[in-house]
C-alpha cells in the first residue's frame, strides 16, 4: 500500500489560450456568458415556415444524425464497460465430470480398466483488483471524457447541419428570385425590340439596333439557361440535406429573400467561446481523455494487487452436493508486477505522452480557428451591410438612367446605343442584388455558427421608393425629360 504514494494524479488543466478583449468589428460586450446549450431552433429567427419545417424534418430523420446518434450509443456501452472495473467482479460456476483412472492412477480414455470418478461442484466467486495505483479510475474518466466527446459531436452535427440547410435554402430562393427578375428582364427587352422593329420599318431607328438589341435578347437567353441548372442543382442538394422527395420539396418552399428577417447576433466577449461552441468542448473533452489514457499508462508501471474468494460446494456425487461436509471456501491475494519487458509500459507511456501533446495542439487549433471565423463573419456582416446599401442606390440611380435614356431616345436627341447600355447596366445591378442578399443571409449565419450562440430576429431592412418594381418606370415608351 506504501506504493500508492508514488502513484501521480495531477489533474487536467486546458492549455492556456490568449483571447482578446473585444471583437474588431463589434462593440465592447459586457454581457455575461450564456449557458452552453446549443440553440437548436434558431433558424425560426429568419421567420420562414418552410424553413422550419424543413429543419425539423432534417434534424430528425437525416442519416448523419442517426449516425453520430449511433457512436454515441457505443460510447456510452463503452463508459460503462469501463466503470465496471471499479466494482468486484462476482461469477458462479457449476459442473460435474465423469473420469475414468487406471490402476496406476492416469487416466486412460482407451481402456475400460480401472475405476470411473464422478466430481460434482458449484461455486461463487468474488474477485477485486485495489485500485491503489488508479489506473481502473484513469480508464474511467478516459470512458467518460470520449462520451462527452460524443455528446459534443452531436451537437456540431446539428449544429453544423441545420446552418448548412439553412444556407442551401436560402440559395434556392436567390437563384429563384435571379430567374424571375430574369423573366421579366426578358420580356421587358422583347417589348423594346417590338418597339424598334416598328420603328425601323418606319425609319426612325437603324437595323443596327435591332440586332444589338436581338443579340441582348440572346444573351438573357443564355443566363436564363444557366440560371435554370443552377436552380435545379441547388433543388437537388437540399432535397438531399432536408431528407426530402423532390416533388414534395419543390411545393414546400415559399416566400422570398426579402420576407426573410435578417437576424442580429450578440457576439458577447471571445472567451464565452470556449463554453459556446461544441467544437472547442469536444477538443478539451478530448484533451481530458488523452490526460487521462497518460495516467493510466504510468499507473501500469505499478505492481497490480488483486483479491479473490470463493465459496461452494464439491463432491463426489450431485446428490450429496448440497451438504455441510461437502462445503469449501477460500481466499487468496496476489501481486503482479512487472520486472522486463524490453521497453513495452514505457513505449505505452510515450505513446499517451505524444497523444496528449497532440490534443493540446488541437485544442488550441480549435481556438484559434473560432476566433478567425467570428472576426470574418462580423467583418461579412458589416461590409455586406454596407454593400448592400451602395447598390439599393446604385440600382436606383440605374432605373433613372435607363428611364432618361429611353426618353431621350424616342425624342432622337441620343442613338439606342445608350439605351442599350443603360439597360445592360441596369440587367447587372438587378442580377447582383439577390446575391448580396443571400451573401447577407449566409454572413449572419456564418456568424451564428463561429459563436455557437443563439440569433435574434429584427424586421427587414425597409427599401427606398424607386428601387423595386419593373423598368423603366411608366412603360417602355417613357416620357421625355
């Protein structure tokens, strides 16, 4: 028992990490850490039904989830195979054998000689390893540390899973809003064609620019192609993340991009980090595990005490088995300890020392990691704010363009060439917008996810008078400045 002294058991500490102490694209946080649980329900901050819908659907039955659901089922077997150790082991026994002797006292199973022995016995027996050195206690918590490892990666899977598929849906409405506006580029364009055609017959503009503006015609053509296939890929993919037939998918989504709310996200100071995300807990529950495989590998270099006992019955026949004078009992200790074996515990021993230097590095990879994606998705949600705003403007001021130059065009005072261009411009700005929406969309996700934390919904940004609707204002035909 002396030799329990030498046995270490310094506990695990997660390496230290140098956080700041404040985000650079947010405000000072002075708000307290919240509870590490994930927000499972958050995409309900966006405000879509469908959405929702989808998630919960995903979330129950996508085979990721019934796969990390499954490991983690074989880690809690194995948690409680492990803590078994720490208990006495009981075990009963029962036989009767039949022996045949010779005259010299060997057995002789090809001869009839000699006389048939019958033994009859039935035991119970108990047996304890004192786990003075703590290695059954190491293994323990190594069991343990795996099966919280497991819990957090079924967290991430959620956690990662539902931001996926809120992404892949927000994209099919971006590319469905880009086909539309698409559409109705297509026959604002076809009108103007009308138009000039009728106006080349009478002489009023040049067959040049029909045929620049057919040649327009032929190129919304071509994006409307590549759009369609775009749209049908993305169907696909999130058919495939919301475990969805794809008939039934395509009746579910509704709405538009400007109908979803575009959350805010409190980012709180960086340390809540190391509670909030699952990824950086799985990395320390790791870490924990690998301490303690360490402890177990220098316990091993311990002699191991063991304790047994035995109570039962033997005899000669299995009828006088259960009698006072066929009783026995027993108890025994033995040691075992290890005196050579060519460098085998200490291999073990380095072995466990090189895993815990890798979960140190891990972990502080995984550190490192989340602050980058907090610092870049507060940056995409600032400057995509921004952005966002300059092409509400842009756009605007491109409608009145195209609207001037029509005008001014019907009055001879400019060639369809600026009308042409004007209207190009205006085709781009439209197909860009969808897209800074959706990159705004999938900024404030991408944020949620860096923080692990939960997103609160706030209206729509309101959109300024002019920059909706078709162009140019009052028709093809225009009125003259």
């Amino acid at each position: 028992m002396l030799l329990s002294g030498c046995v270490t058991r310094e506990p695990m500490t997660p390496p230290q990490t140098t956080l700041p102490d404040r985000w650079s694209h947010g405000t000072p946080a002075t708000t307290t850490a919240p509870e590490p649980s994930p927000a499972l329900s958050w995409w309900q901050s966006l405000g879509s039904p469908a959405l929702d819908a989808l998630e919960r659907h995903a979330l129950a039955h996508h085979p990721d989830i019934a796969s990390v659901t499954a490991r983690l089922a074989q880690a809690e077997a194995r948690s409680r195979s492990a803590q078994s150790a720490l208990w006495p082991a009981l075990d009963f026994s029962a036989g009767e054998t039949l022996s045949q002797r010779g005259n010299s006292g060997t057995t002789r199973a090809s001869s009839f000689s000699g006389r048939i022995v019958q033994a009859s016995e039935a035991s119970l027996s108990v047996s304890y390893e004192i786990d003075y050195r703590g290695r059954n206690r190491a293994l323990s918590r190594k069991a343990e540390a795996d099966l919280e490892a497991g819990r957090l990666e079924r967290e991430s899977v959620y956690w990662s899973l539902s931001a996926e598929l809120a992404s892949a849906y927000i994209k099919v409405l971006t590319l469905r809003e880009r086909r539309a506006s698409l559409q109705k580029t297509r026959q604002v364009a076809g009108e103007i064609l009308e138009h000039l055609s009728k106006q080349v017959v009478f002489g009023h503009s040049s067959p040049l620019d029909e045929t620049r503006q057919k040649n327009t015609i032929a190129s919304i053509d071509a994006q409307q192609a590549a759009l369609e296939l775009q749209y049908e890929q993305s169907l696909d993919a999130l058919a495939l993340l919301s475990d969805q037939p794809l008939v039934a998918l395509r009746r579910m989504i509704e709405g538009s991009l400007d109908q979803l709310q575009l959350p805010i996200i409190q980012a709180g100071l960086p340390s809540t980090l190391l509670i909030r995300r699952p990824d950086i807990r799985r990395a320390e529950a790791a870490l924990q595990a690998a301490h303690a495989d360490l402890q177990a590998a220098r316990a091993a270099l311990f002699p191991s005490l063991e304790l047994t006992g035995e109570r039962g019955f033997s005899s000669a026949g299995l009828s006088r088995l259960i009698s006072p004078a066929s009783a026995f009992w027993n108890l025994g200790a033995s040691v075992a300890a290890n005196l050579f074996d060519h460098g085998k515990l200490q291999g073990g021993i380095d072995q466990a020392e090189a895993g815990q230097q890798a979960a140190v590095a891990a972990y502080q990879k995984a550190v490192r990691s989340a602050l980058k994606d907090v610092e870049d998705n507060l940056a995409a949600v600032h400057w995509l704010e921004e952005q966002e705003r300059a092409h509400r403007r842009s756009e605007s001021a491109a409608r009145e363009s195209l609207r001037l130059a029509t005008a001014r065009h019907q009055a001879g005072a400019v060639d369809f060439l600026s009308v042409l261009e004007a209207q190009r411009s205006l085709l781009q700005i439209q197909d860009e917008g969808p897209q800074i929406r959706q990159a705004r969309l999938n900024a404030a996700i991408g944020l949620f996810k860096a923080l692990g934390g939960e997103m609160t919904a706030v209206p729509p940004l309101s959109i300024p008078s002019g920059v909706q609707g078709d162009y140019p204002p009052g028709g093809v035909q225009g009125q003259s400045p």
